[in-house]
C-alpha cells in the first residue's frame, strides 16, 4: 500500500527515523495482508492476496537547481498510485537530495525480501560517467566530476543492493535520460545512460530505460514525462507480462516520437512475471510443461519478442559479411525480426545449416527466399547476391585451405586459417587445477573457418598503428615484478619496465587500445579484424588437445620447451613465485615464434604475454551459448583475457584458464592476438 500524501510531505521534512517508522507499519501491514486478511483499498474495493512481498522505491526529482525538469516529481507520484493497486509497498520520493536518495536507497535494501519482488524506479537527471550511471539528488552542485560521483547514487549500485535481497524478480526503470547542459560542458560525461553489467545478479533481472544507451529522452508536453505517460498507460492495459507491459511502452515512445526515441530493455528474468497480482499467482500455480519440437513452438520462437536496439547493432555489425557463422547467431538471438528470413537465405546461400530453433514451421526442410520487405529491413543498400556458395566465395576470394598462411597488406600482421569444428570447452571433474569460473565443461560448435594472428601482435606493429594514427599512449601500467603487485605511473607500451625488441609482443595496451587497433587494420586492409571471442581462442589454443596444455609432454619441466613461463630464468627478477621447474632463457617477453607452434600452427597461444579476448566477463558458462559467439552480456566493463604469460605460474598456464580486466587496465604481461572471418 502507499501511504498518503501528508505522510510523503511528513517524509520529507522530519528526521530519517519517522520515515523508517512509517515504511516499517506500512510493510507490516502488508505482509499482515499476505498472512490471510484482505486490505482494502481506499475505495473499499477487495485486493488480490500477493503471494510474495512487493517492495518499491519510486523517485522523482525535478527541482534540480540548475537544469530544473517538468514531469519527474507528477511521474514518482502516478506510478506509485499504480504500483499500489497491483500490490506493491510502495516508498515515493519527490525531489530529494543527497542525503534523502542515499537514505530511501538504504532503506529500501533493508526491506527486500528473499524470493520476492523488488522494484526501483527514477525519474529525473541520469549521467553517464566513466562508465557509470549516476542518478543526480536535487542538490548536487555540476562544479566538478567529482562531486557528481560522491554526492550521487550509482544505478549498479541500487542494482548491487537489490541483488543482495535474493529476490525471485528485480526490476529497474530508469527515466533517467533526461538532456542536461552538464553534459556538454565536459568531454568526459557521456550523452544519455549507458548499459548497466549486472554480473552475477543478472538471473531474474529486468532492466528498463526510457531510451536507447547513449541517446537522451523527452520531458514530455503533459503532467508526464513521455515515458512514463507510456508505462502508466501500459500498466492499465489488460495482460501485464512483464515483456508485454515494456513492449506496448515501446511502440508508444516510437510512434509519438517519430521513432527518434526507442525505449530500451534488458532482461535475464527465468520463467514469467505479471504486475497484476492475480495473473502472477496464476501463473506460479501452473505446473512446469516440457518444451515439445512441434511447429508450432518453432512458430512460437520465430515469433519471440526481443529488443529493436540490440537486434539493429548486430544487424549493422553483419549485414556485409559472408560468413554463414555471423548469420547463424544472428538468427539464434533474433528469429522473429524482420530481417529473419534473409538472414536464413544468407545462411543456406553461404552454405551453413540454419538453426532449427529459427526455421519457420512449414515442415519444409528448405528456406524460403526473402520477401521484398524483409530484403528492405535488412538494409537500405544490399550487396549484390550471389547465385551459389560457390559464386558468394569466389567473389571475395575463395576460403583457404587450413593452416594457409594469409597476410593482407605490409602493415597486416600474418594470419592462418583455422578449420570449423567442435569441442569441448572448460574444464571438468577431472581436472585438479580447475576454477569455478571454468565450469561446466560443455560443447562449443565453431561454425564457420576463421582466421587467427600467427603470432601475438608485436611492438613494431603497434609502433606502425600509433605512428599513423596518432593515438596517445596513456602512462599507467600494472605490473607483478618483484613479487607484489602494483601500478607503475609512468609505464606505457613504449617503456613497460623491461627492455623489448620489435619482434616481442607489445604489452601495457588496454582492451580499448586493442579494438582501435583492429579497427585501424580492418580500414587499410579492408577485411573485417577483430578481437577473437573467447570460444574462437580456446578452440584455436587447444587445437584438437583435451589436456591442460596444447603439447603432448605433460611434465612440467617440459614447459620451458614450449612457452616463455615463471621459470628459474624468471626468479631472478621475482623470487618467491611459485615456477616451472626450468628455465626457458627469457626473464620478461619472448620473440614472438621463438617457441614450436600448436597443431593450428599458432604460436605462443599460451606463455609470453596473455591476450585480450572480445567478451564481457562471466562467472563461468552457465547460459553460455553453444556457438563460438562473444559473450555480450554481463559484467562488460570488465573483459576477458587468456593464455598466460612470461610470468605464469602451472595453475594459470592452461588452456582452460581465464581471467578478466577493466577494459581501460593496462598490465606489462598483457597484449593481444588479432582474427578475422573467411573469405
């Protein structure tokens, strides 16, 4: 229930204890609901029973000093009212500053509960900065950076605190994306909110923003902010899935803006939830039916809803290649889009198998030929098509064979293509040195042959992308040397600590360093280069092994024939570490290729310095695909690298081994390995 409007005026100007008093009776009060009696509503109408508690914290800020909003402070108070009558225990802020946002976000923690359903929602001044997004009190002064990320709340943080209830279901709305003149004063705020990591609280989460990441939205003309004008609407609307409720916001927003403003979502939620509480306990109350292979779930999946946004950034990303890999996963995340059944044509016509979860349920085992509206979705100008796989490869040069050695212009470094396969990635029971995050060991189909660097990319060659580019090389470099860890200020790629020569890896490059690269290789060569994703790194470091490393000899001693490791050459420099008994001659970096290849003819896969890989860090591979995809859900400010390094130790050097990294972190033992697709 909410409670009145004299107690939210009372709220706001008496001390923290009487809120905290008043939001305790009211919860009682509910959950004295939950226990069997009926709370009536204001009108005397008869209230659903809600099987589990509903908490949620609404906030509307619009006397911003500076930058003052319309519709936030109308916007917490409607969408309270309309929480309440779907059984939600609702606190509703108006205008609060520092102390009050921080308090309200304490105190809506303390009351969560386990297994039930928790609920944030703000309005009003969001801003992206360093990667976070700060949700503004009224009070808080634009002086400084710093003074933004002290006096404000993080939305991952209020995200954090939910987490940490263990509710079945944690809902985020954030109508937070509201245009601020801070924002283009300082270089370092971005425009709009960015994408928030849930990592290990993504299951049951849905996260909800009133418009795509990186873009701002509308005020509104009325009492409400567009968005929220939407989701009340919405919430009225008979059938309140969750994914329906965000779906009917969605193609509101879109039709009254023109499309110019496409409302976002991001959900990890397991099963159904429904804001009408009566449809919700139905929904409980139906037993768990086991999926049939009938065409009419194949109808079903083709017809799943998903997300405009993310579905478009893919489609952007793909649409020119011709690698039926990047059209199968495509389809696997997208069935249902317009562009699905050209997708499925480029699939068939590259020679790929389409997924059988996106076959349209014809019972025919062809694909259907694109119709001229789906052709149209896909892009506004299509490449010519081809006729045949045979004309699509010859067209852009036919795929080598494995183990070709492919070098597209001077400056590129030297690939080799690697064959389409299968294997079985992580580790299992067997495994002594395994990690949690290595588990469960499980099957990856690498679709399609690809291409992967011979070697790690060399000083000398990240020298020719810094000279032509002129990108600035951040001081700041992390290292282990001398048997603890620390940041040396004044490091960069060019003075790591040790000396190097061109032909060693070049390392204290972060990930976005290594994705400016690919990106200045891919426009001189004209080829699409890349980061490998994770699945692509391990397929290509096993190379057909299933032990811990690529090499036969399983004697740690042999390692220093191998790969430059923690060895007695590295004691010197570090002692105390646990090492390899043997030496492989090189304290710091190896030439790149001094050591013998793996079975793919790939060098120094692992030892010599480990590799950024394209994916956002997981907790393991739990609901991790069965395709080689990159990972693009989870904790993405931070991003996986592997294969050890000049400094490795037997526990990490393994194939399995993973670990991650602020995308912005540099370190003296990390660098990277380029790929591309074939042809």
């Amino acid at each position: 229930m909410m409670l009145a409007s004299a107690d939210i005026t009372l709220w706001s100007d008496s001390p923290w204890a009487s809120w905290e008093r008043a939001f305790l009776f009211s919860l009682a009060m509910l959950l004295f609901a939950v226990g069997g009696d009926t709370l009536a509503q204001d009108r005397g109408e008869a209230k659903a029973k809600p099987q589990e508690a509903r908490v949620a914290l609404v906030i509307g800020n619009s006397d911003y000093r500076s930058a003052p909003l319309d519709n936030p402070a109308n916007d917490a108070s409607d969408l309270a009212a309309a929480l309440e009558k779907q059984g939600f225990n609702v606190l509703v802020r108006e205008n609060v500053g520092e102390r009050g946002l921080k308090e309200a976000v304490d105190v809506f923690a303390k009351h969560l509960k386990k297994g039930g359903i928790g609920l944030f929602f703000f309005a009003g001044h969001g801003i992206q900065l360093k990667d976070q997004n700060f949700l503004l009190p009224v009070d808080v002064g634009f002086e400084s950076e710093a003074d933004v990320s002290f006096k404000s709340v993080s939305a991952e943080y209020v995200l954090s605190r939910m987490a940490e209830a263990g509710n079945r279901i944690n809902i985020v709305i954030l109508d937070a994306c509201r245009n601020n003149p801070l924002q283009q004063s300082r270089k370092t705020i971005s425009k709009g909110l960015g994408v928030m990591n849930v990592g290990r609280a993504e299951k049951g989460t849905f996260i909800a923003y009133a418009t795509s990441p990186g873009s701002t939205a509308a005020d509104g003309a009325g009492r409400n902010g567009l968005y929220t004008k939407h989701l009340l609407r919405s919430l009225e609307t008979q059938d309140s899935d969750i994914d329906k409720v965000f779906g009917r916001v969605r193609t509101g927003v879109v039709q009254d803006t023109n499309g110019e403003q496409v409302p976002w979502t991001s959900s990890s939620v397991i099963g159904n939830f429904y804001f009408d509480v009566k449809e919700d306990v139905a929904a409980l109350a139906r037993p768990a039916v086991a999926a049939v292979a009938t065409h009419e779930a194949a109808a079903e999946a083709v017809s799943a809803p998903y997300d405009p946004v993310q579905e478009r950034d893919l489609w952007e990303r793909i649409k020119e290649s011709r690698n039926p890999a990047d059209y199968v996963a495509y389809l696997e995340r997208f069935s249902g889009a317009k562009r699905a059944a050209y997708a499925r044509w480029m699939v068939q016509k590259l020679g790929g198998t389409v997924p059988a979860s996106s076959r349209p349920a014809t019972g025919r085992q062809g694909v259907e030929p694109p119709t001229q509206l789906s052709m149209a979705a896909s892009s506004p100008v299509l490449p010519a098509l081809p006729s045949s796989p045979a004309a699509a490869l010859a067209s852009n040069g036919a795929i080598p064979t494995p183990g070709t050695v492919i070098q597209d212009c001077a400056d590129c470094p030297e690939l080799v293509a690697i064959p389409a396969g299968e294997f079985t990635m992580g580790s299992g029971p067997k495994e002594k040195m395994r990690e949690l995050d290595e588990e469960p060991a499980h099957r990856v189909k690498v679709a399609a042959s690809f291409a992967v660097g011979k070697f790690e990319i060399t000083r000398g060659q990240y020298a020719a992308f810094v000279k032509e580019t002129g990108r600035e090389s951040k001081p700041g470099c992390h290292s282990t040397r001398g048997g603890f860890f620390h940041k040396n200020p004044k490091a960069t790629w060019q003075s790591p600590g040790f000396e190097q020569k061109n032909d060693e890896p070049v390392v204290c490059v972060s990930w976005h360093d290594a994705q400016a690269y690919v990106a200045w290789l891919s426009k001189k060569s004209l080829k699409p280069y890349r980061l490998l994703n994770e699945s692509e790194w391990e397929y290509a470091a096993r190379a057909g092994s299933t032990g811990r490393r690529h090499w036969a000899d399983a004697e740690e001693s042999a390692t220093c024939r191998y790969a430059s490791v923690a060895d007695a050459t590295y004691k010197a420099v570090s002692p105390g570490a646990p090492l390899f008994p043997c030496s492989d001659g090189f304290a710091y970096t190896a030439q790149v290729g001094r050591f013998p290849a793996n079975a793919f003819g790939l060098h120094d896969m692992l030892g010599n310095v480990w590799e950024w890989v394209e994916d956002c860090w997981n907790e393991g591979y739990t609901g991790a695909p069965e395709i080689a995809v990159p990972r693009v859900t989870g904790a993405c400010n931070e991003r996986v690298f592997r294969g050890g390094a000049w400094n490795s130790t037997p526990t990490t050097l393994r194939s399995a081994y993973r670990d991650r990294e602020s995308r912005d972190e540099r370190h003296d033992n990390l660098g990277f390995r380029v790929a591309r697709s074939l042809p």
